[in-house]
C-alpha cells in the first residue's frame, strides 16, 4: 500500500487505496503469527457465530427492511422517525407506601416513567410471595392502590402498572381513583398491563385459571379502549424467562409466541387484531452482550411487525412498542458498585437500538431493596447518556453496521425457527402445561451456569477479581404492608361470581369495581371466577427458577472465609503468575491464602511452614517441570503435617497421572471447573476432623 502525499494538505478518505479482505485477513493472521482469523469468532449462547471481520458481503442477504427509514414497516430501525428514549425506573417497595415515595422521587429527579411491579403472588391471584426472587409491590384492594397512587398526578405521568393476571381489578381501580381526582380518562397515557402467562411461568400458578384470566383482560382491555383510548392494557414480557436462562432466540420466540396466544384468546373474546395490538407492550431484558442486545431489539420489532401484518393488524398497529430492564441476572451481590458499569451497559443498548424505554436496575438490587441513593444512581446513569453523551440525538445509529445487520438476521431466523416450535406444540400456554419451555431454559441456564464455574464467563467482582474483605453498601428492609379482606365485600364477590358463572364479560368490570369498593382484595376478585361453570382449572405448572450467574459463588463467599495454606517452591519470577492465579481463584470461593509471601528452597522448608499454617488443606505452587521430582517427597511431608488436601497451580498433561500416583487430590488451572474444586476445598476444610489437630501434634 502506498502513503499518501502529507505534503498535499490535509488528508481525505479518497487519498487511501481501498483495502480487500483478503488484505485485512493477511495482516491480522501475521499479528495472530499465523493463526486463522477464525480463532477470533465468538459464539453467542444461542450458538450464533460472531466474526472478528464484516463486509458487505456479509450483509448482502440482510433483511431488505435496514434500507428502509426509521417509522417505515416493518420497523427493524425503530419505531419513531425520532430519536430519544424514555428513562423509567421500577417501583417493587413491597409496602405501598414506601413504593409511593420511591416513584415520587423518581418522577421528581427528571426520570419520564416509572415501572410498578405487583409481587408475584398477587399478580397471580394468590397471596404475596414470601420467597420471590424479586420483590413487589403488594396492593392487596383498593387501599393499597390509593397509597400506591397517593400524589402521582396520572393526567401527566408515565405510569406502568404489570399487572399480570390482575388486569381487571387494576384497571378498574385506577380509573376510579382518576374520576375520583376529576381526571377525564380518555387523556390518560398510562399503560395497566395483563399478561397472565407471564405470571403463571413465574408463580407456577394462577389462581383463577388461564380462560378466566384472559376473561378478566379482555374486559380491562375493553374498558380501557371505551374510556381511555391511549392507554395500554396488555403487557407481553420475557424478562421472567431471561431471569430464569433464556437465551436470545428463545426470549424472542417467547415474546413472538405470547402475542400469539393473546391475540388468539383475546380474539375469542370479541377483542380483534386492531383493539389489541396497539395496546401491546413488550418487555425484554438486555445482559452484557452488547451486539446481540442491539439485534435482539431489532429482531423484536421486525418479526414482530411481520406477525401481526400476517394476523391483518394495520400498518401503525404492527409497530411493536419495546420497553428494555436490565438484566437482573447478571447482578452480583459482592463488589456490587461494579452493577453500575452493567447498567450502563444496557442502558446503552436500549438508548442505540431504538427502545422505547429502558429501566436501568439500582446497583444494588442484588442485596434488597434499593436506598435512594442507589436509585438515584440508576436513573442518573440514563440521564447522563441522554442530556451529556446524546444518545438521543441520532435514529439508529447501528444501522448498516455489516455485523450488526447480519447478526439481526441470523437471530431472527433462530427466533423464528423456535416459535414455529412452540406454535406446534399447541402454543405458549400449552407449552408450559407441558413443560417443555421450563426445561428448555433449564438446559440453557446449566450450560450459562457452567460457563461461569470455569471461567469462560467472567463476572467481576466474584469469579474474577474477588476481594474478600470489601464493604457492603446499604440497602432497605423490605416491609411489607398490613392489611386484611373486608367481609363486606361477599355480597359484590357472589355477583362477580354470577357474572363469570353466566358468561358476561360486559358485567364483569362493573362488578368488579363494585367488589373493589366493597374492600374485596385482588385474590379474592381474581377467585371470583375460579368455580364458574365452564372455567378451567386453577393453572399449575412447573415454575421457572430463577438465579442469577454470580449465586453459587456468592453463596460460598456468604458461608466464610477459610484459610488455605500455599506451598509455593521455587524462583519468584517463574511462579509469580500463578501465585496470583491461585490467589485470584481462592478468594473468589471465600478461601483467603496464606503463606504465598515466602519462597521454598525445597520440600523440607514448604513441609515445615506448612505445619505452622492453619487449616488441613495445602496448594502447592511450582513450575510444571519441577513437580514430578519434587511431589513425591514433598506431599508425605504435607501429609504428616496434618495435610488431608493437597492441590496444585496448574495441570501438567503428560505427567497427570504420575502426580496422582504421588498424592496430588486436585488440580487448579485455568479453564478447568473452580466452582466444583473451590466447594470441594470447603467441604474438606468444614469436615470433621479424623486427626488431631496440627497444634496438638
């Protein structure tokens, strides 16, 4: 390649030759010294491959539709010829009032939105769930939706209430509260959304069964279109299914499956194509991948939009509104400051890839409820990408990017492929009746969980970079409310019941208001129609379990911390890395190394220092030539000084076997499973001992 001429003046693009890839291609292998550029490509978890190097060539294929401007069906580029995105934060206080003042705050601090999770079991006409993953907020009647509401002006808010099987008794609420406050509710821009799916994958039941649940909505939904045409009242979320595994295609094949079966059931009910689907609201969560983040929005909007074209929705009504949280998964109990950089994270994805909103989780959301402060800096994190970074400035800043586009087709091929699936198995519903979706992420978050054991998956602050003895930033109690069924509201109850028994879905709102103004609470009005001729049985299936990646660390970290003594033999600069190596990986278990400061000329110094350290277990650090001469003599020494362990740094190949033969029980290297060595030095260290102790020797 040529220089071009500095002397001409400033240089221009035109001033360079192009480049081919086969020029690229050559000049990266001579820096990999000779290795294929193919050792670069990485794999999502859905299997999908990601090249160190696009063309356009790689796009060539690519979906027609990243020509076409944002607005423009099927809306791959966004939704809006606008940039910007809303800032909203969740509310999920378990005591209303408490939850008041967070949105309150949250409004007051210049966020646009707020978010009101309903604890799990209420969302699912039960009681509160004492053992939920995540908390919620319990507004058990219409009291609690007062103290909820208390203040929050809903004529000028951007409220969203995920109501899950509760639509019904919310909507209804809500827009009594707002006549109640002389608000006219055809202003109204709030969403109160059911998805009572999502709540039966999350609580495992619902108490009122799938037709009755969906009888409910339809009823809020028509309500909502009479009185308050702007409003949404259907929420379609995958985030459940991503806290429990799920994996890309399969969130979107989800999400695509969930509108599906809300159409479907919905439609049955007299409620067509064009009522329901632009009163749909998607949510997705975002984890660290931020290329895959940006295609799945993408993917989203444009299978999405394809979908409900086919179903006959008009044009406006296929642009599909996306709200993005990040990933509670991906959160970490220790080193939790680190959760900030996370959030930025996908706070980032959501702003580029065109959400409509995103809600950044508070940093310490892993530990309980978050303080003010925490929520403060969760909303400032998207306040700054907007008002100092301008994220909202440009529409669409990936598109045409050659990788991006390429991996938003891939995806939407896998996701696509995935619902054709479900759909044949009879649909989202019958598919976890089945619990073929339960098992599915299971296996998807067996292999993410392995991933983390060995490293391949890094989290910060856990499995990588641990410190044992950091501070814990404050969190709040998580109190819930006090409050009880009012007997007066058995009269109103026996009527709703009437009401389901006979088939009246246009009575069920009213009665069910009345229910709520007679004191009923949400699980008693969601039971109204459990026994109704006709209705299915109460749901039950299998619950998605939902763990984040850093838990089975945490919880070694949470047991203790126990000393491991180091035998480290031989010249510093030879070991020093896997000092720091073994120190790493002992810390991220709870297990604090002692003894790496000094230096053994051989195994009678490394023996004797041993027995002056505390605990049973020993790792020895040497070079991999030097083991096979110096285990054999040093580990019965380990032994007689109370050793009932003995690892190793590293994993000598050729001479794995010898060193068994010579005593060693465990290996410690990179890529191997630390989360399994790291438990099995605990359990050792916990054990009852069967000598004496090294001091009573």
């Amino acid at each position: 390649m040529s220089e071009p001429d500095h002397a001409q003046g400033p240089l221009r693009l035109c001033d360079f030759p192009p480049v081919g890839r086969d020029e690229w291609r050559s000049r990266a292998e001579r820096e990999l010294a000779g290795e294929p550029l193919e050792r670069l490509t990485r794999r999502t978890r859905d299997g999908l491959a990601i090249a160190p190097l696009y063309g356009p060539d790689d796009a060539s294929a690519a979906d027609p539709a990243s020509a076409r401007p944002p607005g423009s069906a099927p809306f791959l580029r966004g939704t809006r010829a606008r940039a910007g995105w809303r800032i909203r934060q969740v509310v999920d206080a378990p005591d209303p009032a408490a939850a008041n003042a967070d949105a309150r705050g949250d409004l007051a601090h210049g966020l646009d939105s707020v978010w009101i999770r309903l604890d799990e079991g209420l969302a699912a006409g039960l009681e509160p769930a004492s053992a939920a993953a995540r908390p919620g907020v319990q507004v058990r009647g219409r009291g609690d939706l007062a103290a909820l509401l208390d203040g929050v002006d809903l004529a000028a808010s951007d409220l969203v209430i995920e109501a899950g099987a509760g639509a019904l008794p919310l909507v209804a609420g809500v827009l009594d509260l707002a006549e109640e406050a002389g608000i006219d509710p055809s202003g109204l821009q709030l969403t109160i959304g059911g998805d009572p799916l999502a709540a039966l994958a999350t609580h495992g039941r619902l108490a009122c069964g799938v037709d009755r649940a969906f009888d409910g909505l339809a009823a809020a939904l028509a309500e909502l279109a009479r009185r308050a045409p702007a409003a949404r009242g259907v929420i379609v979320s995958t985030i459940p299914y991503a806290d429990a595994g799920a994996d890309a295609s399969e969130e979107l094949a989800i999400l695509l499956a969930g509108i599906l079966e809300t159409l479907r059931r919905l439609g049955a009910r007299g409620l067509g194509v064009e009522v329901v689907a632009p009163r749909i609201l998607a949510a997705l969560s975002v984890d660290r991948d931020l290329f895959l983040g940006i295609a799945k929005i993408r993917a989203a909007r444009a299978l999405a939009a394809r979908m409900l074209a086919a179903c006959g929705a008009p044009v406006q009504a296929q642009a599909l509104a996306i709200h993005v949280e990040g990933a509670w998964r991906e959160l970490s109990r220790f080193d939790p400051w680190v959760n900030l950089l996370r959030g930025t994270v996908s706070a980032f994805v959501g702003a580029v890839a065109g959400a409509e909103s995103v809600a950044t989780p508070p940093f310490t959301a892993a530990l309980g409820l978050a303080d003010e402060d925490a929520r403060r800096y969760a909303g400032n994190t998207q306040l700054l990408l907007r008002e100092e970074s301008h994220l909202d400035q440009v529409i669409d800043p990936t598109g045409g990017s050659w990788c991006l586009e390429s991996l938003t087709e891939r995806l939407e091929r896998s996701a696509w492929a995935r619902l054709q699936a479900i759909e044949a198995a009879g649909g989202l519903a019958a598919a976890l009746a089945a619990g073929t979706i339960q098992a599915r992420i299971a296996e998807q978050a067996a292999a993410s969980a392995a991933a983390v054991a060995c490293g391949r998956t890094p989290i910060t602050g856990v499995n990588r970079y641990a410190i044992l003895d950091e501070a814990t930033p404050p969190v709040r109690a998580a109190r819930p409310p006090r409050s009880a069924a009012d007997e007066a509201a058995a009269e109103p109850l026996a009527a709703l019941a009437a009401a389901f028994e006979a088939g009246e879905r246009a009575a069920l709102f009213a009665r069910t208001r009345d229910a709520l103004l007679a004191g009923a609470t949400l699980p008693a009005i969601l039971a109204a129609g459990a026994g109704a001729a006709g209705a299915d049985a109460p749901a039950v299936v299998t619950p998605l379990v939902r763990r984040r990646l850093a838990a089975d660390f945490e919880e070694l970290r949470a047991a203790g911390a126990l000393p491991v003594a180091l035998a480290c033999v031989g010249a510093l600069a030879a070991i020093k890395p896997r000092i720091d190596f073994i120190r790493a990986l002992l810390a991220s278990g709870g297990l604090e190394a002692v003894g790496d400061a000094a230096l053994h000329a051989d195994a009678d110094a490394a023996a004797a220092a041993f027995a002056a350290a505390p605990g049973p277990v020993a790792v020895v650090i040497a070079r991999d030539d030097a083991y096979p001469a110096l285990l054999p003599d040093l580990i019965p020494r380990l032994r007689s000084a109370g050793a009932r362990l003995v690892a190793i740094a590293g994993r000598p190949r050729e001479a794995e076997a010898a060193l068994r033969d010579a005593g060693v029980d465990l290996f410690l290297a990179l890529g191997d499973d630390a989360l399994t060595c790291l438990r099995t030095i605990r359990e050792e260290i916990s054990s009852p001992l069967a000598d004496p102790p090294k001091a009573a020797r």
